[in-house]
C-alpha cells in the first residue's frame, strides 16, 4: 500500500490532494499486471476505469478497415480511458501493452466513494484530456523521447569500436535522423567529425576519480542533443564499466555488450538491450531486445583495418538500432501439416523485398519453418528440404495404429536433430519462440528454451497424428486448438511491426480421401482446418498489423508431395500483399522519424 501511496502522489491527477487524502483513496485503487500483447482497452468498448501506468509501455492502435495504425506510445506516469470514463462515449482505439506493464486503475464505482476529492480528480482529468488534444492538434501524437543510448562494453566483450560506430550509422539511415557517437574516455579530445550521412562521432577524455566527471558529461549532453537527435554514448578503455556507471542517470536507453565469461545483467525492462557474443552463449532465452551476435573479433579487425563489418554481424547491429527506434518487425508463422511449406515462399519474397525480419515465432509446421530459418538455413535451402521430402514423408508412417498416432517418434525425432543437432531455441541467429498447449491446464504454453529437437517436436503434437510430449509436469499438444498464428507471442517476443500468416487456407471444396486410414485422418485434420482457420484469423487479426492466408485451392493439410505448388502458393500471396505490407512498414518509420520530439 505504501507503494501505491507514493505513486498516487507523484501522478499529476493527485499534487493538489494533501498526503492524508491519498492515503484514504489509496485502497480504491486496484493493481495489475498485463504481458506485451494484451490489449486492455478495445476500440468501440468502454471504459470503466481510469488506469495509471506504473511499469511498461504500451501502444494506442487504430483499427480502419483490415489495418491497425500505431498512433501514439504511453509509458508512465500516463494514463489512458479517461475519456471514455468521464463521458461514456465508447474508446476511439485499442491499448495494447508493447512492454510487459504493470497499471493501476480507479474503477468508476469507487468515484462514489470519493465525495471530498471527486471534484478535485475530475478537474485534473479534464485538464489532462485537455491539455492531450491541444498536443495532438499543434504537435501531434505523443511518442518516447528522442534516445540517448549508453553502451555498456563488459570486460569480454571484443567489438567496443565496431559495434558501436555500426549501431550509430545504423540508427541514422533507419530513423533518418542526424546521429551522433561519443566515445567517452579516448587518450586525446577529439572534435565531431562525420563519418557517414547523418553521422558524426567524437572523443572525449573522462576520469572517473574526477568529482565533476558526471556534470561535465551531462553540459556536453545538453550541447550534443540541441544538434542531434540520436546521441550513442561508448565508454571504452579500461575505465569504461565505470564511465557507464557515472552516465547512466543522463540517458534513456542502455545497451550490454557480453564477451564469452561475461555475466548476464539482473537488470531487465524497457529501453535495454543485452547482445551476447554467439561463442559460448548462456542468455537464457532471446527475443528482440536480447540476441547473439556472431563474427565479433572479425567485424573489429575488419573495423580497424578500414574494411566493412560481415554481414551477420550487421544484422543483429540493424536489429538493435531497430529496437531502440521502435522499427523490429516480427513474423508469425501458422500452422497447418503441408501447407506450412507456403512460409518458405512467403520468406522467400519478404527478405527479396528487403524486409527485415527480427524475431519469429511458430505455430505446428509454423514452427519447423521457423526454426530452420532462425538457426541460419537460407530461403533456398530452404527450399530444397522440402522439395527433398516431397516423396519420403511415407517413412514416418507407422501402421500401428493402437498407439494412437500415424508417425512413428524415433524417425520424427532423428529428423529433427538431422537438421538441428544439438542446438538450443536460446542459440539461434534470429530469435525464435515456439507455442504449444497444455491440455493438463487447458493454458498456451511458450517454448523458449530447451532443445529445438524437442521445441518443434511439441509444437508438431497434433492429437492422432503424434502423441503429446512431456516437458517436466507438462503435457504439450500443437496449439492449433488455441492460437495457430502466434502474433501474440511474437508481440511477446517485442516487435513493433508485426505480420501474421495463417497458412490455413480459406475453405474450398476439396474431395475425402476414401481410402482407410487416411480418410479417418483427412475428416479428422479438415475438422482442425475449419476450426484453426478461423481462430487462427481472428486472433491474428486482434494483434497483427498485417495478415495474410495463402490461396491453395484443392491441396489437402496432408499432401506433403505437393511441396513446390504450396511454396509457390505462399509466393504468390506475398507478392500481392507485398506493396501493403511495404506501405504499412513506412508508415510506421515515417511516424517514428516524424512524431518524436525534444525531451
């Protein structure tokens, strides 16, 4: 209580209230906790509460038509449906939570317990929706501060310089806005100097034992960030841990560089990310804001030596200047037996296109695609692996049908490690989560350690076709049943941008197998096909900003041998929403480069 105390009185609604009153609201009050993807407010509903953001951050989303605009981002101390709380209209958006977030709310009930402070708190509402329309009309929706980025290079960690200039030249072409880098603690003072459009960099000498380190950092700040947008702080040299210690308070995102060794910060939570050398790795688990980088000591040679980073190590560089610019774009991949081979041509025309892709997660054969591509396997090959098992699926056929399953687990699984080995989900290139559902809690059940063997083994788990896996007090089928597009996980995952593809195709005329057992399985699976292609679309559609079904006309869930008409499928749909999706995508970068202003 005495934490909801101190809350209330640092909200802008409570100053004028005397520190006694607060402490008699304060138990009105009720706390709750959302994970990113839940969307708290829908547009058209209404409001019975006003909520306070504590923790987190989240996104008001406009639905027009088959899109979702991203129109404004609210973090505490905000507050969001008073609006809709003060005068009963319904929400004019949906609130989604971006960033796992912790809300207090004042529901409209307990406003009748309020007779001295009512009147008070309505005032400072209307003086809130007041003084938000006046912002939205001369400036705007409102967004986060422009970044002041502080790297934290650990002791390990073997690229301080590349990565660093990497990420600023990175962060200028994608946010089109003028960037600087400081290197904080060089040898010699060093004035700016462009090293690239939009970017410029500097040295800067720093003593730590020097008392007034920390304000003559903060004056430089101040000069820095009237001239430049993005400002990226590098403390380097032996004394660069401590630098970062001294300049933490002056920033607003912080970045940990690990080498092989180097512990994993306890500290988590919005605007910081962790990257970690992908030798020898111990990040638990990955997703936007946490990633493997590799080719590390090469890219800092190359640095040094005048010649460009390697490609995979610019990548995950993208991918961070991405998560600080609020740009990653995540795919959910559905499930759907064969007609998941449509995401390889899916993958295929999006990364062609130039579409970054930072993170992924899978549903069922969603999940195979995924984990293939995640663990490095390129669209071509891609390719070829399922053209290679077009006429070799028979072999995992198992006609001993009192086991209740059609695929015989020793061939399922050595398949599998064929292509995985011994590779964790928390080692791949592009982060990765997979979903299941345990059928003993009837709950979803996110898959983001362990083996990728087992991962997409329990994803795959669709009742009579293989039996469910037991991971510890578990028992995991395919989520088909519940959410086969996972855009929430990959929301989860921390992309902004997310694209959704339910494999399962619309309903068409197709003819039953006659032949037993595999008409049995044909009913069986069509039943699922009804059943997830609506579900799937319907929860996509809540959480994605763009999704698409492939078009597969007479092809059944089962026709594996059929593999390069469904990639074709899966080209051609993403061809013909491709200007959508691109359209969508620079929305979204225009707004982020456009919206921001001086903190």
């Amino acid at each position: 209580m005495d934490d909801t105390v101190t809350f209330l009185a640092s909200s802008p609604i409570f100053q004028s209230l005397p520190p006694e009153q607060i402490e008699e609201i304060a138990p009105l009050f009720r706390c709750e906790s959302h994970p990113a993807g839940t969307i708290i407010l829908h547009q058209g509903g209404h409001s019975q509460a006003v909520y306070f953001i504590r923790s987190g951050r989240l996104a008001a989303r406009i639905r027009r038509g088959d899109s979702r605009e991203t129109v404004a981002y609210l973090q505490p101390p905000d507050i969001f449906g008073e609006l809709s709380f003060i005068t009963g209209r319904a929400c004019v958006c949906d609130v989604e939570v971006d960033v796992d977030a912790e809300v207090l709310l004042l529901p409209k009930e307990a406003m009748a317990k309020l007779p001295k402070q009512r009147e008070g708190i309505l005032r400072s509402l209307m003086a809130v929706i007041a003084g938000r329309l006046q912002q939205t009309v001369t400036q705007g929706a409102k967004t986060a501060e422009l970044p002041v980025v502080l790297l934290r290079n650990h002791p390990h960690w073997e690229a301080p310089h590349s990565f660093a200039a990497e990420l600023a030249s990175s962060l200028a072409r994608q946010t089109g806005r003028e960037t600087l880098l400081a290197n904080l603690g060089a040898d010699e003072e060093g004035g700016i100097r462009s090293f690239d459009d939009r970017t410029s960099s500097c040295d800067v000498p720093a003593q730590v034992r020097d008392s007034n380190c920390r304000s003559q950092i903060a004056q430089r700040l101040s000069v820095w960030k009237s001239k430049f947008e993005n400002v990226i702080l590098n403390p380097v040299g032996p004394d660069g841990m401590a630098l970062a210690e001294i300049a933490e308070p002056l920033v607003n995102w912080q970045g940990d560089l690990l080498g092989p060794g180097d512990p994993i910060p306890s500290e988590t939570g919005p605007f910081r990310f962790v990257l970690q050398n992908a030798v020898s790795p111990t990040l638990p688990t990955l997703s936007g804001c946490q990633q493997l980088v590799s080719e590390v000591s090469e890219s800092e040679s190359a640095y040094r030596a005048g010649r460009p980073v390697s490609p995979r190590f610019r990548r995950t560089v993208d991918s961070m200047a991405r998560c600080i610019a609020g740009l990653q774009v995540g795919l959910a991949l559905g499930g759907g037996a064969a007609w998941g081979w449509a995401h390889i041509g899916v993958l295929s025309v999006l990364e062609g296109a130039g579409l970054p892709i930072d993170m992924v997660s899978g549903c069922s054969m969603g999940s195979v695609i995924g984990a293939l591509r995640c663990a490095g396997v390129t669209g071509t090959q891609l390719e070829e692996i399922a053209n290679y098992w077009k006429t070799r699926t028979r072999r995992f056929i198992e006609w001993r049908l009192w086991r209740m399953s059609l695929l015989n687990e020793r061939r399922v699984r050595a398949t599998f490690r064929q292509y995985f080995g011994d590779r964790s989900v928390n080692q791949t290139e592009i982060p990765y989560w997979a979903n299941a559902v345990d059928i003993k809690t009837g709950k979803e059940f996110t898959i983001q350690s362990g083996s990728l063997v087992d991962c997409v083994r329990a994803s795959i788990a669709l009742p009579g076709l293989i039996s469910p896996f037991t991971s510890n007090s578990h028992l995991l089928v395919d989520a088909g049943i519940m959410d086969p597009v996972p855009v929430r996980l990959v929301r989860r995952m921390g992309c902004h941008f997310a694209i959704g593809i339910n494999a399962m195709a619309a309903l068409e005329s197709q003819e039953i197998n006659a032949r037993y057992p595999f008409n049995a399985f044909d009913i069986m699976t069509r039943c699922m096909f009804v059943m997830g292609h609506e579900i799937g679309q319907a929860r996509a559609e809540q959480s994605a900003d763009v999704v698409f079904t492939p078009a597969l006309g007479d092809i059944t869930m089962l026709q594996f041998s059929r593999s390069q008409e469904i990639i074709d499928c899966g080209r051609r749909a993403a061809e013909e929403h491709l200007p959508a999706i691109l359209a969508s995508y620079d929305r979204l970068k225009t707004r982020s480069s456009s919206e921001r202003s001086q903190p």
